[in-house]
C-alpha cells in the first residue's frame, strides 16, 4: 500500500515541518525575529524535555556513580577567570578566516624561512616543535639547487611583531597564508551587571557552559553524599555563547541547551573510563533510535585539542549540512580543580579512603548539546513515503521521544460514540500524552498524527459501540489491529515497551495475535 520514497532530508524540509507543525518558531517572530534565537513551540517543547528526560533517565537515575546538579546560569566572575573563558576578553585575539581557530599573537611562533639567504616565506606554530616542523615543512617545498645543505630554522619572533604584515604569515592549525583578522576583544560571553550600578565591579557573565558549576560544586558533592571516586555529576541547562557565525538552523546558536556530566577519576584510570564513556555515550543514541549509519566517532587530531585536554572524540551525526559534531568527550586531565584551586584557594584535592592518598581527579566530560539532538533526532526520523498517490511526511520517533504517544480518534463528532472515545482519552491519559482529534476526515487525522511522529492512533467507531473494541493503528507499519476498550491500556503498554503484541481477551485469556488480526 505504501511505498518507501528515496527522501534526501534537507534543512528546508525540517525547518518547514518545525514551523508548521509548531516544534519551533524563529524567536520574536511578529517583530520579525531575531537572529539565531528560537522558539521550540508545544511540540518542540515536549520533544525536547523527553530528550533531556531520557539522558537523565540514563546518565543519573539508572546509575549509582552519578548524582545531578542545576547550578545558577550567574557564576562569581573568578569562575572565568579560572577556567580561562575571560582571556578573549582581556587580551586581543586573532582569527585566521580561513579555520575560524583564534590565537593570541603573543602566543604564535612566527619565523622567515630562508636558504642561502634567500628568502622562501614564513612558517609558525604555536609551541618551538611545532614551529620547527612547520619551517621544516615550507623548506620542503622549496627544491634544493645543487645538492643538500644542513638547516636549522630560524630563532622565531611571536606574531606579535608581524601584525602589521600579516599578508604572508600562515596560520598554524591550517596554514593558510594571510588570513588572520586584526587582534579585537572577542566578547565570547555575554557581559551583564549585577545589581542596579553598571560599573566593572558589578559585572558578570551568562555561563558559556554548564561544566563550572559542576567543577566549582565538587567538594560540596564529596562532602554532602558520600560519593567516592570514581563518580560523575551531571546537569542540564542554559549556555550562551556570543558567537561569530551561527546558523544550520538550531544547530549554532547563541543561546543553547547543554546535558554535560563532569565524571571524576582517579589518573591512571583516567584512559579507561574515556574509552568508557565513549562508547556510552554512542550507544546512547542508537538507543534513542537515531540509525548507526548516520552516526561516527571522530578523534581529534593533536593540534586540534585545547591545551589542556589529553583526547578528545566528537560523535557526530550526517545533518542535511554535512557531518558535524553531537557531542565531545573529552579526557580534561586534572586541569580544571587545579585551576579552581588556584584561583579560589581551597584546596580541591580528594582523600582516598583506601590508599590513604590526597590528590586532585582526573575529569572525563561527554558535553552533548540538546538543541543538536533535538536537530539530529528529527533529521533522522523524517521520511516520506507514496500512500494511494499521495505523499505521506512521518516521523518515525522512537516512542520515548514522541511529543504525543497516543491519538485518540472518534469517527463521529456526534451521539453516543463521542461519550465512548472521551472515556478512551480519559483514562489513557493517566498513562501517556494522548491527544483527542475530532476535526476533519480520519485520513487527514492519521496524516497530522504521522507528520508528529505519534506513534498509535485509537480509533473508534460504530461498530465499537456494539462490539466494544477500538482500532490501534501503528504509524509505521500503518496496520491495525482492534482490540477490546478494556484492554487497550494493557495492549499500549506492552507496544510501547516493545514487547511482541498480544492481545488479552474479555475471558482473560492471553492470546498472541497476527497484525490485521
Ligand atoms: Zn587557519
């Protein structure tokens, strides 16, 4: 009856589907939004939260290493400090236009490459090894006249000193020649004031991360539950990010929602637990559904990790736009509560009962972003089939994801039978979030349901009022099966949590029916 379509998911489509279905809006839209903000509308919202729900559900309330924390968006200033966040405000930054990286010129190795005095061009790096490697590299390029001659590279000068011709400098994570912007403050955070004076002694900054409040709260958490090593804490919540480029919809934006743990180690295990945590963190989306093809992991290359981290994976995900990252789990070291400790002056190290040992964890932290699953998940499960010469959209949601689990559909607005299917929605409404759709034609309603991603509809007809039994339709498969009303509960329990369908009959008996049976 239906027929797959080859569907090529593209971003229009998505965005189409969001706006007019009401998953998201642009924000302020009747003032003609604003840039990169969104609004996720009544069915957003519930998708969203079941995401959110289910990571929870899976990183916290199902394990015993974990607790949960909600720190305040609003942090003492010195958090920024610490964690480095501020430097892009204090000291001017480059960016090369070419990778987006951003440098400190006083940072970057810049040195001229020369043979026999003759001049070849200019080679950097960010440390003397990789500053050595490069000049060596741009030589390289450079055949040699007339047989080898020992090199050394050149004693380097910092960009500092080239700023004024930048023309020929490459950049050192992509070596694209001339492309770095003038130094300027990069106001990555947003600043705001405290209090009703705007002066600097009241400034402070929307978190750019939710990771802080976790690394700041550690010793409370120690203190106040009994959590030994190794643990992690985890939280959800508001990040902003005065970004350059956003876009791709709500996978770039400045204000985001992130589920970040901060797993707490003790070093030498440290490698263990991040070979751990990636594949957790994969095999946490393919449970949610998302397909194995459209998911890889990816190690960062040396020279793409932050100073501090000791590896890093993103898993990411094919988005209409290309592969882009998901999520990152990052082994950070003990860079964090040394840096806390330092600039808080509370020691942050920990005790170990058993070893009688003090010293500072290690922290592996799988950062995911929400509006990015939530971008990721429904990419994913949009499809398009031909239905009777039309094109059916659906969702193909995992039910746990679902805004709507179950529609309940009366084939009459009038008479006895509305009585019948309010019951129906009364009482599966105590179980799940069911919607009662009344309007237009029982096609056009499987349609709405199927372009939500409602995994059941339950319709009832004339002939239930006789026979007492509704009609369970599964929006995959779009088969139906009619089962008594008094069992419907029990038969939507046992679908949604995935067991083979049966059927209980008015006798109690427990029979294993076929579909369309
Ligand atoms: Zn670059």
């Amino acid at each position: 009856m239906s027929k797959q379509l080859p569907v090529k998911v593209d971003m229009e489509k998505i965005v189409s589907l969001c706006r007019r279905r009401g998953f998201i809006f642009p924000s302020s839209e009747i003032y003609g939004g604003l840039s990169s903000c969104w609004d996720y509308g009544p069915l957003g919202v519930e998708l969203k939260r079941n995401i959110k729900q289910a990571w929870w559900q899976a990183v916290v309330h199902e394990r015993d290493d974990m607790v949960g924390l909600d720190a305040s968006i609003l942090m003492h200033p010195q958090v920024w400090v610490a964690s480095g966040h501020l430097e892009g405000f204090t000291d001017p930054l480059v960016e090369c236009q070419n990778c987006n990286q951003r440098f400190r010129p006083d940072q970057v190795l810049v040195g001229e490459v020369h043979r026999q005095n003759v001049f070849l061009g200019y080679a950097s790096g960010v440390n003397k090894e990789e500053y050595d490697k490069n000049w060596l590299e741009v030589l390289s390029q450079h055949p040699t006249p007339g047989g080898m001659f020992r090199v050394e590279p050149t004693e380097p000068k910092t960009l500092q000193d080239f700023l004024d011709d930048r023309s020929k400098i490459p950049c050192p994570f992509c070596k694209a020649i001339g492309q770095f912007t003038d130094p300027r403050l990069f106001n990555l955070m947003f600043k705001t004031f405290m209090g009703p004076i705007e002066d600097s002694a009241s400034v402070v900054y929307l978190r750019p991360e939710t990771a802080q409040g976790m690394f700041v709260n550690f010793e409370n958490v120690v203190n106040t539950t009994r959590k030994r090593l190794p643990f992690g804490i985890a939280q959800t919540g508001k990040a902003f990010r005065n970004e350059i480029t956003t876009g791709n919809f709500i996978f770039r934006s400045r204000e985001f929602e992130q589920m970040e743990i901060e797993f707490f180690v003790k070093s030498g295990t440290d490698k263990e637990w991040f070979n751990y945590w990636v594949k957790e963190r994969l095999n946490w989306y393919i449970n949610l559904g998302i397909k194995k093809d459209n998911l890889r992991l990816r190690q960062h290359m040396k020279k793409e990790l932050a100073h501090y981290a000791l590896d890093c994976y993103d898993i990411e995900y094919l988005f209409p736009m290309g592969w882009a990252e998901l999520e990152g789990i990052a082994n950070r070291g003990d860079f964090d509560l040394v840096q806390h400790a330092k600039y808080s002056g509370k020691s942050l190290e920990y005790f170990d009962d058993e070893t009688k040992e003090h010293y500072v964890p290690y922290v592996i932290e799988p950062s995911a972003g929400v509006d990015r699953s939530v971008l990721a998940v429904l990419c994913d499960a949009y499809d398009e089939e031909l239905d009777n010469g039309e094109i059916r959209v659906l969702l193909h949601l995992h039910p746990t994801l679902a805004p709507i689990k179950v529609a309940v559909l009366p084939l009459s607005r009038r008479g006895p039978l509305v009585q019948v299917a309010k019951q129906i929605y009364a009482d599966l409404r105590q179980c799940w979030i069911v919607q009662y759709d009344d309007a237009q034609s029982i096609g056009r309603r499987y349609r709405r349901q199927d372009e939500i991603g409602t995994p059941f509809c339950v319709t009832i007809d004339f002939q239930s009022l006789e026979d007492n039994q509704a009609t369970i339709r599964e929006r995959d498969s779009m088969n139906q099966i009619r089962v008594p009303i008094s069992t419907l509960k029990t038969v939507l329990a046992a679908k949604f949590s995935g067991e083979p369908l049966f059927v209980l009959s008015p006798g109690g008996q427990i029979w294993k029916g076929g579909e369309n049976g």
